[in-house]
C-alpha cells in the first residue's frame, strides 16, 4: 500500500497528522507541539535539520520551516545577504532568509490548501525532502561566503556546480 492509500482513507485527515505519519515512516525524531504544529530533526550530509511544519486553518496554508544555526561574522553580512538574493533567484519553490536574533538560516515554504483541498503524502514528502535538498545545495555557498571570504557569485557557482562531498 502506497503512503498516499493509507492516508487517504479518512475523511478527517488534518496535514499534521498526515506530516506525523511521514515522520514516522521516514523513522525522523520529532515533537507534535500542539494539533497544528509538529518539530523534527532530519539528518543531511552537511548537517541535521531542524524543520517544523504550522498548519493555519485560517489562510488554509501548510507552512514549513527549516533551520540551522550559523554565527556569520558581522563584517560578511553584506556579503551573505548578496548571496541570499541570489540563491532565492535560483529556487523554484520557498526561499531562504536569515535570522538575526536567532541566529539561524531560514529555509520557508507554504502549501497554500485553499478551498478545503487535501494535502497528499508525496506532495507533503516532497516538500520537506525539497526543502532539506535546498539547505544541503546551498550550504556550501553559505559556508564559503560566509567563513572564506569567497564572493557571492563565486560561492553560489560552486553550489550550482554540484560540488558536493567533504574535504
């Protein structure tokens, strides 16, 4: 049976129950906050991933978060914000910002589910893979801007270029 069978058997299937059972299929550690919240660690090559997914019924919006904690040293904050812009210029679905207080680089995207429609289990696997494949491209850039005083354009071609691995 595929994800999306089992989970479409219920008339009163709500995203984060659905986002839950994902978690769980995926074996993912995670934290149901509350009904319309839900926290889990997802482990990528280059780090692990804090991501959380909000459901708001009043926009009618699956929203997803995901993090991960830097300390870019405030004299190459042009230079991040730069290669910011010019990633998000590159991603097709959510976008990436940072954090200041937090110290945190964002990776956001919103399912808008307007008019009572139902969230699959691909499309909602899909969407958290899609974000954890967009930190994991663009680390490398972030890293290289930010602690080597690479330029943007630089940086961001190295991530464009499918440089991955470690050194």
């Amino acid at each position: 049976m595929t994800l999306t069978t089992e989970y479409f058997d219920s008339d009163d299937l709500h995203p984060i129950d659905l986002v839950e059972n994902i978690a769980v299929d995926h074996e993912w550690k995670f934290d149901r906050i509350h009904d319309d919240q839900i926290a889990m660690a997802v482990e990528g090559q280059w780090r692990t991933y804090a991501i959380t997914l909000a459901w708001s019924a009043f926009d009618e919006t699956l929203r997803l978060i995901c993090t991960f904690e830097m300390e870019p040293p405030a004299h190459r904050m042009p230079a991040l914000y730069e290669t910011l812009n010019t990633i998000n210029d590159r991603c097709w679905a959510g976008s990436f910002t940072w954090w200041e207080e937090q110290k945190m680089m964002v990776y956001r995207y919103g399912l808008v589910l307007a008019g009572e429609q139902v969230a699959g289990s691909e499309q909602v696997d899909t969407m958290i893979n899609a974000a954890v494949a967009s930190c994991e491209q663009y680390y490398p850039a972030i890293q290289l801007v930010t602690w080597a005083d690479r330029t943007p354009a630089d940086a961001v071609q190295v991530a464009i270029g499918g440089a991955y691995g470690r050194a």
